[in-house]
C-alpha cells in the first residue's frame, strides 16, 4: 500500500503568529560562524530584523501517542520512558492490538489526526520476554509489530501513522513507508555520549555515526522524516570535536524535513 501525497496534509490546525516574530532563516542558509553567532543572540531583538510577510502561520496535527512497548536495548541514563530493569511484575512487553486500538480510538475522538508509536529500540535483541511476547503475537521482530500496527490502526481509525523505532536497515525502511506517512529516529548529540561516564555509555544504538547512516537511508527512500538534537547543561565545559551543526554533510535531502 503507498499512501497518497494528499495523505501528508492532512487537516491541520493553523495558529497566526505576529509578524515580524517568525522562525531564524534555514541552517542551511548559514555559514558556520553565522550559526554559531546565532545561539548567543538575544531571539526577539533577533525576531524584529526579520522581513514581515503576508501569511504568517505555524501548523501542528493533533496526535495520539501509542507506546507500543516500553522495553528498549539501551539503558540512557536521563530516559524515564523504559524499564531498564526488566518488566514490571505480571506486564507483557508489547500492547496487544487490541489495545492499541483502544488507544488509537481515544486519540480520534478526542480529535487526533496522527498516530505517534512510541517505543524502545529493538526490545527483542536484549529481553527473553520481548521476544517470547513477540513470538505470541505471530511477528518475528519488533519493527514487524510496528508495521502491522500501523497498517492496522490506518485501515480501522483513518489516523495517520508516525514510527520511532531507533536504528534501521534500508529494508526495514522500507517496510514502514508502506504504512505510515513519516518516520523520525533522533540524532540527539554527535559528541561521543556512548563513551564511558556519557549520558549513553553501552548503548550501542546511540553511536552517532550509525544513527546518521538511519538517517540517510530515509533520505535515499525519499521518506517524510524527523529528526533533532538534545541539550543539557554540563558542570564542565566539554567541547564538541564535530563542526556544527552535525559531522557529516547530508547528500540526500528529505523531501519534507522536520522544522
């Protein structure tokens, strides 16, 4: 199934903003000393020196947040979403379909126009239980769920599927773009996090290098496709060893990228 582009504009909710209070130009239109000047700028005298325009508008689509399972590979040390230790006494690892169309059904009443499946990275390569569960369910991995979910929650709901899986092959890619209108996988640092002491020591999916490569397999497959960076204070001034605003240029630009 290949959903149809008008899928991708969906009804929104539109929301004026005053003029002359409207976004910092692209990146891309930026040289790095004048992205850089940019993070010590004060923004609203910034704001004033932008040109008005005649349609000033910012859209958002209501959604409907499904967290299919809660169990996750990696154990970040600032996430409080997965249960790092294990599940929680008489819980399964994943939500039943059933229950994800309960969930999918609320968000719609209450006027939701996307579905957002939430989730760890690839629960099943690290908890007996998350393969077990997953084995129940008649799938084979994770991203498999995802993507019979998705299909299930367009075709009984009309909500418009966006998946957060974590790292992926082209394949699996693949596979979700048949049912769900975007795909998003955060950058979060291209510092070295995963080293030892970091936010993301041992968590092998954290590696910027390999999520850069999810990344640019979107772009290739020409997948609607989010992405960002975290920020924290540190009690030590730690320097970035990586131009800004990520390592590596990106060659194949999404065809809708995420503000």
């Amino acid at each position: 199934m290949r959903l149809p582009l008008h899928a991708l504009t969906a009804p929104h909710h539109l929301f004026p903003v005053p003029p002359r209070r409207l976004a910092a130009p692209p990146v891309a239109s930026l040289t790095d000393t004048q992205a850089h000047a940019l993070v010590h700028e004060d923004w609203t005298a910034l704001s004033a020196q932008l040109p008005a325009r005649e349609h000033n508008l910012i859209t958002y689509s209501r959604k409907v947040f499904i967290p299919l399972t809660r169990l996750c590979r990696d154990s970040c040390g600032y996430c409080t979403f997965a249960h790092h230790g294990g599940l929680p006494p008489g819980a399964k690892a994943y939500l039943t379909p059933e229950e994800v169309l309960e969930i999918a059904a609320a968000g719609k009443a209450a006027g939701c126009t996307e579905a957002l499946f939430t989730l760890g990275d690839r629960p099943e390569a690290r908890w007996p239980a998350a393969r077990e569960h997953l084995a129940e369910l008649g799938h084979g991995s994770t991203i498999e769920y995802v993507a019979a979910m998705c299909k299930l929650v367009l075709r009984e709901t009309g909500l418009l599927p966006h998946t957060n899986v974590g790292l992926m092959d082209a394949r699996e890619v693949a596979l979700l773009r048949c049912y769900s209108v975007s795909q998003g996988l955060m950058l979060e640092s291209a510092s070295s996090l995963a080293e030892s002491g970091g936010a993301h020591a041992g968590c092998v999916t954290k590696l910027p290098k390999l999520r850069l490569q999810t990344i640019e397999r979107a772009g290739r497959l020409r997948v609607p496709f989010t992405t960002g960076g975290g920020a924290a204070w540190s009690p030590t001034p730690t320097p970035n060893p990586y131009p800004y605003p990520y390592p590596y240029p990106h060659p194949y630009p999404h065809p809708y990228p995420s503000p």
